[in-house]
C-alpha cells in the first residue's frame, strides 16, 4: 500500500478491514478489533527488566507475572496522573498489546509479537529489529486518551500511530466520551473509577466539554494502599501479603490463627526486585476488593448517625463480616473494616492514615462528591440536569460493592431538585471494557469514516492535526 493515499472509505468499517481500537489504562492496556464485544487482548501496562548474560532483557504481558526471574523490576511507562512518561516503553507495551494477539505475522518485530516460541534467554536486546512491513500498515488505529491529556502528549501518539506503526488512518477519543457511547449515550455524566484515577467528565451531544472536566488520584491502587494501611493496623494481628511465588505450601488454619506455610526463600543474587513483589502482591489486593470490601451504602457518611439514633458505624459493625483466605493460609472475617477502607472516596477525614503510604492525605476536594460538583459547575447551568438525568459509571473499580447505591445517595443529596439516573452496566465487562466497548461502536460506524486523519493528512499538517480533528 502506497502509504501517502488517504485511505479509502471502504477500508474503515468495510468487510475486509477491521480497525483496531486500543484502550491503555494505567493499570491494563486493552486491543482489539472495532464491531466486536470486547477486546481480544488484555495485557498489563506493566512490563518487566533484568539483566542475563549481561545484557537487559524485557518482559511483556502476561509473563510479566509468571517468573520470578533474579533481579526483575516492574515498570509502568504511565505516570500517577495517568499521562505517559517513558514514551519508549508506552510505544513497546502498546505495540505489544496488538501485534501478540491482532496482527499477528504483521508484527514489526516478530521477536517479540509472542507468536514465536522464541525463550527470553535467546532474544537480542536490540529490540528495534527493522522489518519493511510496520505493525499497523493495513489498520486504521484509534487509540483513547484522558481527558487531560495534554497537547504534546495527543501529538507524540500520532507520530507513532503514523510514523512507527505505519497505520493508514488515526483518531483519538477521550475515555469518557467513549464510555458515554458504550452505554448508547451522547450526553452523559461519566464517573470513571480507574486504577490510577478517578475522573468526571461532562460529554454534550458526542463532545467532551473541558472545562468541566476533573480527576483526582483516589482510584484503585489509591484503595489498594488503604486496606495496605488497615492490614497494617488489624487486629488480632497485623497481616503481611506474601505472594503465591513465596509459599511452598501451606496448611489450614482457623480464622485469625498464624498462617502454618512453608516459604520458599532466594538468595539476595536470584531474587526478583520488590516491585516484582509489590505487583503481585497488587494482585492479591484486587481479589480482597472483589470479595470483601464494600462500599457504605448511604444514606450519609459512614461516620453519621442514622434516623433511629444508630451510629452508621454501629450498624457496619453488625452486619455479618467477610471471610478471606490469603496465599500463606491465614484467614479471618472482615467486619465493619471492609466499608473504612474505601469510605475515603467520599469523605475525605474517613483516610487510614499510614505514613509508609506514597499516597497522601487526601483532601476533601478530591473525593467524588466534590469531584462531581466542580465538574457542574464548570458547565453551562442550563446542561445539568440533562447530565445528571444520564450518569454513567465506568471503570474497574467502580464494581465495588455498594458503589452505585452510594453514589446514587450522594448525588441526590447534592442535587435534590433535578432527577438523578445512574447509568451502570450490570455485565462487569462492559463496566471494565467501557471506553473500549465505545470505540469499538464508534470506529465501526459507517459516517465516522470522514473523522479518521489519513497519513495523507497528517503529512501534509504535522502532528497538530489532531488537535483540530479530535476535539
Ligand atoms: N471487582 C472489582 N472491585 C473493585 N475493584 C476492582 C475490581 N476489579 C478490578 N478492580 C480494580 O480496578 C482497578 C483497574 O481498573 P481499570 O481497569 O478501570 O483501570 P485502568 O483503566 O487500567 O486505569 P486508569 O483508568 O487509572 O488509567 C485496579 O485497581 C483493580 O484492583
Ligand atoms: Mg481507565
């Protein structure tokens, strides 16, 4: 293909072409084909680096997680606020994260597309093989982004969708926006509630409106660092995580009794990095979110005290507490401690204080509630009850338990004239995949196809292209 023609309208959304939408989160990158359900490749952000043979080596996907090879160190090429940082490695995960399960022989470089049984050991460190064919040279690619996703950073992914992948056709969309069409909204409140953030944004008729547009880094791993700091503090005695990768076995034991296990041990020159640890130990954390923790349903905060004179605390304490085992065995049940440790996203004073914590104190403009009334107010008067009759709710972690209803209390307290609707996918794919689900919708659509910037475009306008295209 002469890559300086503007790609043909019938090699979007046509029956040979599929475009490839990639979603990268910070805590996963999701890619797949736009028209399907969801995305056939998930992969972590997270990749891996150690030294063999004296040189560096690189681990991608999922393997990241597999083998605790001497001296690997976990990385995430995304920052805190979600915004990329290494764009070398943002580029290799990324490019992973299709070229291992959608493109396939396409692969620029197909050492390490993961279609070759090629062990790590044999692979070259120059990962740059040049090859004539690039990854995406017969995909349209779009690609999503925060809301506040800066200038330069909108413009360095363009230059490496066009001039590193080769694709013929490039957009990029706001997360939120896509999440709002995902739920087959184009107006719409959307509260994600990620990994690395949680985020408000206003969409009005299929476009986001900036200026009302807020984060704070109160997500998932923000949640994670709490039950962090309530293991520390637990009682009858503080918990450690230990990973399954250092327990050789272990023997049952009766709730809140010492863990009776056998730990595998390696020595300083074999072992893998803290952050190996730390990532695995992550894992573990998500599962004890799936199962135990939830949310203070409401009415009010959990520090106040209901109708009938009963504190909220009070009645926590007596609702029937959650069982959960960890990898060495130890288990115990969670009682009113699963609602604390996430009653921070609304109240900012109800923060488990931990000063080993690389969280800090949150304040109360970060919580959610406070997050949804800026973003109000950062929009025209007349669109807000129009926002607030269309809320949708997206992101892994926002399948906390007990989230919606909640959210649904805080809202109507907020904003007791117009009608509140919340919006949330009960299918947890859709409630993980959702900006992904919309891109997939939007990229398939046959009038999108004038919305895709060609190489032709791109060449002729620079990078800044997108800026104009991808309001
Ligand atoms: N069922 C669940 N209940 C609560 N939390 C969950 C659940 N499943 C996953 N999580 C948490 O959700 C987070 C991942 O969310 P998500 O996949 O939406 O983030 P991301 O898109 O990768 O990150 P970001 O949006 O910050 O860039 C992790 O912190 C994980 O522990
Ligand atoms: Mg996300």
């Amino acid at each position: 293909m002469n890559s300086s023609n503007p790609p043909q309208a019938g090699e979007y959304g046509g029956d040979e072409v599929s475009a490839i939408v990639l979603d990268p989160g910070y805590s996963t990158t999701r890619a797949g084909f736009a028209g399907e359900d969801a995305p056939k490749s998930l992969i972590p952000t997270y990749y891996g680096k150690y030294n063999a043979d004296g040189q560096e080596k690189l681990v991608f996907g999922d393997d990241v997680f597999v083998t605790p090879r001497p001296g690997l160190s976990i990385y995430n090429p995304i920052g805190k606020d979600g915004i990329v940082e290494d764009w070398d490695m943002a580029e290799k995960v990324w490019e992973y994260s299709f070229t291992s399960r959608l493109t396939g022989a396409k692969a620029s470089n197909p050492l390490h597309n993961g279609l070759n049984d090629i062990s790590n050991d044999e692979l070259p460190t120059d990962m740059e093989v040049e090859s004539d064919e690039k990854p995406l040279a017969d995909s349209p690619l779009l690609m999503t982004e925060p809301g506040w996703n800066p200038v330069k950073a909108r413009e360095k992914t363009i230059e490496i969708a066009m001039e590193k992948w080769g694709t013929p056709a490039f957009y990029l969309a706001r997360s939120g926006v896509l999440a709002a069409f995902a739920s087959g909204k184009a107006s719409a409140l959307v509260i994600d509630i990620g990994a690395s953030n949680i985020s408000i944004t206003p969409v009005h008729d299929g476009m986001i409106l900036k200026r009302g547009v807020q984060h704070s880094p109160l997500g998932g791993d923000y949640i994670s660092s709490q039950i962090r700091a309530l293991f520390k503090k637990n009682s009858p005695q503080p918990i450690t995580i230990t990973p399954h990768y250092l327990i050789s076995s272990k023997t049952a034991v009766e709730a809140g009794q010492p863990p009776q296990a056998k730990y595998k041990t390696f020595p300083a020159e074999k072992a893998p990095d803290a952050t190996y640890r730390a990532l695995l130990e992550e894992r573990t954390l998500s599962e004890f979110k799936e199962c135990v923790v939830q949310v203070w349903p409401g009415p009010n905060k959990l520090s106040a005290t209901g109708p009938t004179g009963v504190s909220n605390e009070e009645m926590a304490r007596s609702s029937p507490g959650r069982p959960f085992e960890f990898p060495d065995g130890y288990n115990q049940l969670f009682g009113a401690d699963r609602f604390r440790v996430v009653e921070s996203l609304f109240d900012a004073k109800a923060a488990i204080l931990d000063s080993d914590s690389s969280f800090p104190t949150p304040t109360q403009a970060q919580t959610l509630p406070e997050l949804i009334k800026a973003s109000l107010s950062g929009v025209d008067v007349d669109i807000r009850p129009h926002l607030l009759g269309n809320v949708v709710v997206t992101g892994a972690s926002s399948l906390l338990y007990g989230f919606t209803d909640r959210l649904n209390h805080e809202l109507m307290q907020l904003f007791p004239g117009p009608r509140v609707r919340i919006s949330a996918p009960g299918n947890t794919g859709e409630r993980r995949f959702g900006s992904w689900i919309g891109g997939s919708i939007l990229a398939s659509l046959g009038t999108f196809h004038q919305m895709w910037i060609s190489k032709k475009e791109y060449d002729e306008h620079g990078a800044n292209i997108v800026e104009k295209r991808c309001k």
